[in-house]
C-alpha cells in the first residue's frame, strides 16, 4: 500500500507494550462506506476493530474483509506465525504468551512492518486492522500516514468474554477456529439477554482440539484487566475524531453478523454478492 513506506519510517520501537491476548443510534451513510461509490470495492478501506481479547475481532474482522475484497491484517495472527515458525523471535515469544506477559512495541512493529511490506509487493490496497494501534501515540502515527475512515469497538459483558476465551479450540492439524462455550447470560440492569451457541468442529477435527496455552482463567482475567486500562484513553481518541463505531454484540455470529451490516449499510452489498454467487 502506498502509505507502507511512510508508516516504517515513522515507527520506532518504544517502551510501551501490548497485551497478548461514541455509541451511534444511527447507521454510518452510505458515503461513509463507499465513498459515494455504489461498491465498497471500488476504494481504499481503512479501517480498524478494536475490542477485548476473546469479543470477536478476528471473526468479523474477516468476514467483512471476504466480503470487501480487503487484507485483514491481525496482529495476533502474526504473533502465532513466529511462535510456529521457528524464527529469531519464537521462543522470546514463547515464553511471553504463556506467562500472560506484554509484547514490546519492537517486536508488534517489526512483525507489522514486514506483513505491510508484503502485501505492498503484492500490490494490495487498504486493509482492516485488528490489535493495532493500541496507543494513541501509534493511532497517531497512523493517523498521519492514512486516513483511517472508520474504527469498530465491539463489546462483550466481561462474563461473556472470559467464557468465549475459556471454549477457544484450534484444530492442530488444520488451524482452525472454534468454540465449545455455550453461553446463555441473562438479561439484567438493563442490559438485553445474549445467548452463544457453541462453533462446534466438524468430526473430522473434533479428535484434534487443542487449546491455546495462554487460555486460563488468570491470564485472561489479566488480559482484559491491561485492555480495559490500555484502551479507554485511545477509544476516546477516536471519538473525539468522530470515527468510533461502539458496537454490542447481541450474540454469536447468527445474530451479529446481520446487525453488523445494517449498521455499516451493508445488506445491500452482500445480498449483491450472494446473487452474483
């Protein structure tokens, strides 16, 4: 992307770390999303998700990248891709991600700066982010290489959050994701009832579950402890820039996804693509 070169020089490594693991009543405009195009796919997005560790990010992160043709760029991924890798940062990582520990500013920009220079020889434009900026200095250097048009903060209650990382599965021979958590929490003080059914895998990776190593009840109760303290200061960042989508989940994906589109004027684009199909 065009903004990758500025965004390297910019970036140095500080001694700020990372954890590892204004709320709209009204949709964005269509402008917003577009452009003033009738295709989101017809422009550059920028956009990032922001949330707890364990709300979703990556999920719908995702999902909107498949559906606007864009790069979803997670820092957490690229996290697991050293640890699996055997590179020069694998064990330093190793040991953080199972103590519950904090990833230096150093190594988050070095992993950043060589998945952006990748997808800069392959020619990619625009991206969604997920786990990064998690400063304000780092939103701001963002800020000044890219115009970042819209930020998602999704949320979670706290006891929902702490059962979704809990159920986290992974499949060890194909890698993916899923969730035996089922999670009925009843509506109180005002707050509507949320029910998650479990992302169950199907037989032929339910004997190979595996779960991550940093999924204990202390370690996550830490994680979000360092998020709540960490983000408050960068959600207002955003809001006072009028670019912060606060966003509760009303369930798992069957609920959300749906939910999530209309917000971002989106139905209409992905019922396009569903007849193209």
């Amino acid at each position: 992307m065009a903004a990758t070169a500025a965004l390297l020089r910019r970036l140095r490594p500080s001694t700020t770390t990372y954890p590892l693991t204004r709320t709209l009543t009204t949709s964005f405009s269509s402008s917003t999303i577009s452009g003033g195009g009738s295709d989101p796919k017809n422009r550059s997005i920028h956009w990032v998700f922001l949330g707890c560790p364990g709300v979703g990010k990556g999920t719908y992160a995702g999902k909107l990248s498949s559906l606007l043709g864009v790069p979803h760029i997670a820092t957490g991924d690229l996290l697991r891709q050293e640890l699996s890798s055997a590179g020069p940062l694998s064990a330093q990582l190793a040991e953080i991600v199972n103590q519950g520990k904090l990833v230096s500013d150093e190594v988050i920009i070095t992993l950043l700066s060589r998945r952006l220079e990748e997808g800069e020889a392959k020619g990619e434009s625009g991206f969604i982010l997920d786990g990064f900026p998690r400063t304000i200095r780092q939103a701001e250097i963002l800020e000044g290489v890219t115009d970042i048009d819209l930020v998602v903060n999704l949320k979670l209650p706290e006891r929902a959050l702490i059962e979704k990382c809990l159920g986290r599965r992974i499949c060890g021979e194909c890698g993916k994701n899923y969730n035996v958590a089922s999670i009925n929490i009843e509506a109180e003080n005002g707050r509507p009832a949320i029910v998650m059914a479990p992302l169950r895998p199907p037989p032929s990776c339910a004997s190979k579950l595996i779960t991550r190593a940093d999924d204990t009840e202390e370690v996550v109760k830490e994680r979000l402890r360092v998020y709540y303290e960490m983000s408050q200061p960068l959600e207002d960042f955003y809001r006072k820039k009028g670019k912060l989508l606060e966003f509760d989940l009303p369930g798992g994906i069957p609920e959300s996804w749906p939910k999530l589109l209309q917000t971002l004027n989106l139905e209409e684009h992905e019922e396009k693509l569903s007849a193209a199909a």
